[in-house]
C-alpha cells in the first residue's frame, strides 16, 4: 500500500511520537461543530476520521472477548413480584395479598430470579448503543465521501455485538442509566472481584476508549502514557488511509524533541485556534511554535496574501492555504518564520509539483522567507530559491526511526531572514 508503515515504523511512532499522536487527536477533535463534506480540511474533520479508526479497531478487538461474556456473564439473585395460582408457588408476598381477592384464583408471592442486570453487562450494551448512533450520524454526514465505510462498518458491528450481547444478557434495565455513569460502578465491582477482571477488565477499557472518542472534551492528550490509544489509533492507520497525518506528527514530533534537547518546555494547548505545540525557555523568554495545518501565525494585515478568488458580489478575497505545518521562534526582539510541506512518500529527488507548492507558499505569504520540504526518504537535502525576492526551499528527509530532522528544521527557522514583518 502506498505509504503504508511497517512494523518497524510503527514501533518508532509508537515510541518516538505517542505525545503528538495524542495531542494530535484532541487538538483535531476539540470542536463540536457539525462538519460539512465541504469542510473536509476543517480539523473536525480530520479528528472524527482519527475517532473512527480508533473504535473500529476496539470493536474488533472486543469481538474477540464476545464468546466468552455470552458464556460466563456476571449475574445477579433479584427479587420477582408476581401473582401465582398455586399459594406454596413461593413466599407469599404479604404487602400485596389484600390486592388479590381469593375468588381471583391468584396468589402474590415473591420469586427470586437470576439476572444478568450487572453495572459491567450494561456498560458494554450502553456504549455498543452510542458507538452504534454516533456512527451512523457520520456515515449518513459524510454519505458522499469514499471513505464513508469507515464509518458504516463501525456501526454495524457495533449493532451486531449488541444484538449478541443482548440475547445473551436479556433484559438489562440498568442500562438507561447511561454508560458514563456505569463505568465508575463496573470498575468498582471488578476491584471487588464481583465480576471476574479476567474477563471483563478489558472489555471495560474498550468502552471507556471508545466512550472517549465520541466525548470531545476529554482532551485525550492529558493521557500521554495512555498506551491504549496509541496502540488502537496506530491499528487502523495504514487501513484507513491516514498515513499523511501519522507523518506530518511524526515530522512535528522531531522538532519538539529536539528543542527539549535545546531547553525547550513544551506544552500542547488543545485548542483549535492556537498552536499545536508551544516550547518555552523560562530563563530567555524564547518561545517555539509548531502550528499544525494552520496559517494563523503567516496571515497578519501588514503582510497580505497575493492569490484571491472572486465572490458572488463581484469583490475579492484572500484565498486560505494552509501548509501541513508553520514553525515560528519569537524572542523579544524578532521572531523568525519556516513553512514546512510533508510528503509521506520515498523520492530519488524533489518532484517538480512539490517544488511548486513550496514555492506557491512562498508567493502566496508575502515576506515569509523559508519553506521546507519535507520527504519520508529522500537520499540527500537540496536547496532552492525565487530569485526575484531571495525566498529559499530545502528539500529534506525525515525517515520514520532514527532521524535529524528535528534539528535540520530547527537549523533552518534560525537561518530564515527574520519575519519581514
């Protein structure tokens, strides 16, 4: 598959990128606004995209732990009210026996029955619901995009693993309590060893993982030791086609490990509308910013932007282009700005189309001095620039494993002409 990460790549990502990858999916999935397929570069987008791959590899997974749920579920003694022509049928149930006049021919007693009604039994059907409607809100949304079938495999195997778990459990009216509110109970009875942990402590966190996609105000990123996710993300990447985004956080990852190298405290701000990931020097005030498919930090009145597109009143505006990433050091005195353009794609040399874009940039921004281009493999760096007006591109490398690209990129920011502006 074009693009695709072997294990070995994968591993590195898992390792040398877990923080970004996180990040990257709380940033991307902070918004709550219905995206149209219009918008398919707004960040929601991109985060409900992320969200998908992330339940259906949990849905595969707790398929696998199905079997044994059906055959050794919790259960639980309840008392059953009900009405009875034979009197010894069971305990009489006093408080009711004046409801039942004797020429009835029915006697109120009290049955004990065995349920599955447990915290953890509905946890599992009351999350298989939500995945199940939230689901299919994106598969009927995004109707007319090919990749839609992300979204409709999810719900169907959500609805299929409901329908098993349902006719195993029967009726589980605890459900309708909400599957947020179960999973502090389901918890606290696994702690207890009221339900087996070898059976339920990883379906459990499976629904909470999911639970967590469909909720975006959870800011997964807070969770950077939180294996699971990275692991169920990393599950569905080559499938799904979002190997791009897997390397723009990779190539962004480079550049805040190596400025932690340099001093830098970096911190990811989860928000839509600022940085991706901002570095701070407490002793210089010096501050590194890596913006992440924003042009924020290149659109300022006194710059500009050379390209328009005419609206339906006859005036023009700016068009928006948004590179992959925007490194920007600022200290008191200046502040120094790199375009970066990722292409997650091997090349014996730079393609003319990407040494176009690059340049498109360069036009586009007025005064922002340096783009780079950077490739998955690409066998040695090569530098360009637009004569009329001394803007400069590099081409570079930044495999997936062992790589200097953090500090190649961070050579160029400093190398850049200060910001015309």
């Amino acid at each position: 598959m074009d693009g695709a990460f072997d294990e070995k790549e994968l591993q590195a990502l898992r390792e040398g990128a877990n923080r970004e990858l996180l990040a990257g999916l709380a940033h991307r999935f902070q918004t709550t606004a219905t995206t149209t397929l219009g918008d398919a570069d707004d960040p929601s987008f991109v985060g409900r995209v992320l969200a998908g791959s992330v339940i259906s590899a949990s849905l595969i997974e707790l398929n696998n732990h199905v079997p044994r749920l059906v055959a050794n579920a919790t259960e639980r003694r309840e008392r059953e009210r009900t009405l009875c022509a034979d009197p010894m049928g069971g305990p009489l149930d006093l408080g009711r026996v004046a409801l039942a006049p004797p020429e009835v021919g029915l006697w109120p007693i009290i049955r004990i029955a065995r349920s599955k009604n447990t915290p953890e039994n509905a946890l599992l059907l009351a999350t298989l619901a939500t995945v199940f409607e939230w689901s299919s809100g994106r598969a009927d949304a995004y109707a007319s995009w090919s990749g839609r079938e992300l979204f409709a495999r999810a719900a169907r195997r959500a609805h299929e693993l409901r329908e098993t778990l349902q006719k195993a459990f029967g009726r589980v009216p605890l459900e309708e309590v909400g599957s947020a509110r179960l999973v502090p109970l389901a918890l606290e009875r696994v702690a207890l060893r009221q339900a087996d942990p070898t059976l339920y402590r990883r379906p459990i966190e499976l629904a909470r993982t999911m639970q967590g996609m469909i909720d975006p105000q959870r800011q997964l990123a807070q969770e950077p030791d939180s294996k699971r996710l990275v692991d169920a993300m990393l599950g569905g990447l080559n499938e799904y086609g979002l190997q791009h985004t897997a390397f723009e956080l990779w190539v962004a990852s480079r550049l805040v490990c190596h400025g932690e190298e340099q001093g830098f405290e970096f911190e990811f701000p989860f928000e839509r509308k600022s940085p991706f990931a901002v570095g701070l020097k407490a002793r210089t005030g010096e501050r590194l910013e890596v913006w992440w498919q924003a042009s924020a930090p290149l659109v300022v009145p006194a710059r500009g932007r050379d390209h328009e597109i005419e609206r339906d009143d006859g005036s023009w505006q700016p068009i928006t282009l948004r590179p992959d990433l925007v490194l920007r050091r600022q200290t008191s005195a200046e502040q120094h700005l790199l375009c970066v353009e990722c292409k997650n794609k091997q090349a014996d040399a730079p393609l003319s189309r990407d040494l176009a874009q690059a340049f498109g940039y360069l036009s586009h921004f007025r005064g922002l001095p340096s783009c780079a281009l950077v490739y998955r493999g690409l066998p040695s760096q090569s530098h360009y620039r637009r004569a009329s007006t001394a803007q400069t591109a590099t081409a570079l490398a930044a495999p997936v494993g062992e790589s200097d690209a953090g500090k190649e990129l961070l050579g160029l920011l400093l190398k850049a002409g200060v910001d015309s502006c």
